[in-house]
C-alpha cells in the first residue's frame, strides 16, 4: 500500500520552517536566516521512499498585511492551508505557547494538523515535558510532536507520523524529484540569503533579486542577476565603498552556488534601482511574488 500527500509547514516567522523542510529534504532548499520574513515563496520538497512520497511546501510566516507583498504572502498561506492532506503548525519551544496555540486556533484549519514544538534542544526535559502536555492538553492537534530540526532530533519519528495521516495513492512527481522549483529560483534565493546575511536592518527587506542569465558554458555555468532596491542610498550601501561590500556578496553567493549545482560558476551581479517595487503589481509578477 502507497500513501502520498500534500503536508504544509505553518508557524510564525523563525519558528524554523525552512530549517525543518531542508532537513527533512536533506538539501539546502529553503533559505534560513534568524531574521524574520526570508521565505517570501512557497517552496515544495518532495520526499519518496519505497512506500511513501510526502510533498512538503514552506509557507511564509504570518504577518500584517502591511505592503501589498505581504498580502501575497498570507494569500500564499490561505491557499497552502486550503488544499494540505495534512498541516505541520510549527512553534518554537521558547516562544510563548499560548500566543502560538491562540495563533494557530485563530487559522481555523480543516486540513487535520500536527503541532510541532521545534528547538527542543533549547529546553530542560521538565521544561520540555510541561509544554509537551499543555499542548496535548489543548487538544486540537491530531499529534503534538517535539523536534530539534538543527540536530535532525525527532525527525525520523515526525515522518512516521506524518504518514499514518496520509492518504493512501500513487506518488505525484517521479521518485528523484527534490523539488519543483527551477535551479534559477535556488539561485536567486541564495544571493537573496547572502544579502541577509551581510547587509543589515532595512537593506534585506527592500531587496528583490532575479536571474537575467543562467548558461551552461563547458565546464563553467555564467549567471547573471539583478539585485533590485527601491534607492540610490540603499545601492550605494550594497555596493559599498568601491564596490567593497558587492565584492564580498558576489564572492559568497558564488561559493553558495557552486555548492549547491556542483559547478564552477561566474557570478555577475547588477544593482538597480526601482522607484516602490514593493507596492507595483507588475514587479510582483515579474519577480514571481
Ligand atoms: P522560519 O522563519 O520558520 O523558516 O525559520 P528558519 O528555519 O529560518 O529558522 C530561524 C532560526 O531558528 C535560524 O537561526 C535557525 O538556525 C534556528 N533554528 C531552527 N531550528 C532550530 C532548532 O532545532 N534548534 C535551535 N536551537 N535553533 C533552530
Ligand atoms: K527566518
Ligand atoms: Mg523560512
């Protein structure tokens, strides 16, 4: 008997969505920074073992529809949560339990769901087993599961229960699919992490990178992208003084990718300045937002 299905990660923004999809995947897919609102995509892994294929998406985390991107984004979580088999609502062990559960009841969720405590590694075991049971106690998850994704704890055990919510049918995607995502996308992503890592505060946030060129040139793939801001300030920031700081980015992203494609590869990077990209429909689109 084969099961196969559609399971969603929700949780608030650093509850380690990304860090549990890509350990669960086993390949760096989604992006992971302690800085809230990396994930600004769905992305599905796909994981197929001989009598299962789960397909995972990692949603953004919930936030204020503030800028039109956030609207986007909870859209995003809104039709992620319509059509899961089953959902993972992810809290992190250290965050308030009662502002999670209170978030989680407020989703109304049909799908049949999970609760996930993540970051056990952060807890005393008493500690631990008090929130175990409050969360039982709460008695709206179909399992309460306690994880440590960043030590791969609990993860095994998380599947397994994931399967037995799973209906029984053939797998969607062939078995050696990780993702459904285009390696332009993973690339783009990487840059994007890059630039959360080395640019603070404000800079991230008023980011957006795409890929102009992806060539496969004999042994050397060439990549072209875009890093787009809204001002000439934030460019001067990201290109620091005589191009320092665009350097060190470009040098980065580059090892990132070459990494994850198994390729040399040489990076180009190009900043532009776009006037509000943030609130324009048709830049939303064009960077698949
Ligand atoms: P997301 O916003 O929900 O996708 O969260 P991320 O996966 O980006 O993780 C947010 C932060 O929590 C990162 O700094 C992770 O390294 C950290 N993190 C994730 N899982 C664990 C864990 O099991 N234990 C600890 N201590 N930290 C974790
Ligand atoms: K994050
Ligand atoms: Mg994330």
């Amino acid at each position: 008997m084969f099961k196969a299905g559609f399971v969603n990660i929700f949780g608030k923004p650093n509850a380690g969505k990304s860090t549990l999809l890509n350990t669960i995947i086993g390949e760096k897919l989604a992006i992971i920074s302690p800085k809230v609102q990396t994930t600004r995509h769905r992305i599905t892994g796909v994981v197929t073992q001989p009598d299962y294929q789960i397909v995972f998406s990692d949603t953004p985390g919930i936030i204020d529809p503030k800028y039109k991107m956030h609207e986007k984004m909870m859209g995003a979580v809104k039709s992620a949560l319509e059509d899961a088999d089953l959902a993972l609502l992810i809290m992190d062990a250290k965050d308030n339990v009662d502002e999670n559960l209170a978030l989680f009841e407020s989703l109304r969720l049909k799908a049949p769901f999970l609760l996930v405590i993540n970051k056990v590694d952060l807890l005393m075991k008493d500690d631990l087993d008090a929130l175990v049971q409050k969360c039982k106690d709460w008695g709206k998850a179909k399992e309460v599961v306690p994880v440590a994704a960043i030590q791969k704890k609990g993860v095994k055990d998380l599947l397994k229960t994931i399967v037995e919510y799973l209906p029984e049918g053939m797998p969607f995607y062939p078995e050696d699919t990780l993702t459904d995502r285009s390696t332009r996308f993973f690339v783009a992503e990487m840059i994007r992490e890059k630039i959360f890592h080395l640019y603070d505060e404000e800079i991230p946030y008023h980011t957006a990178v795409i890929v102009t060129q992806f060539q496969e040139k004999n042994t050397l793939t060439k990549i072209s992208a875009e890093i787009i801001v809204t001002r000439e300030t934030q460019k001067a920031i990201i290109l620091g003084e005589k191009g320092s700081a665009i350097r060190k980015l470009g040098t980065e992203a580059r090892q990132e990718i070459e990494a994850f494609i198994e390729r040399k590869v040489f990076l180009e990077l190009f900043v532009k300045v776009r006037n509000k990209w943030r609130d324009n429909d048709n830049y939303l689109r064009e960077y698949g937002l």
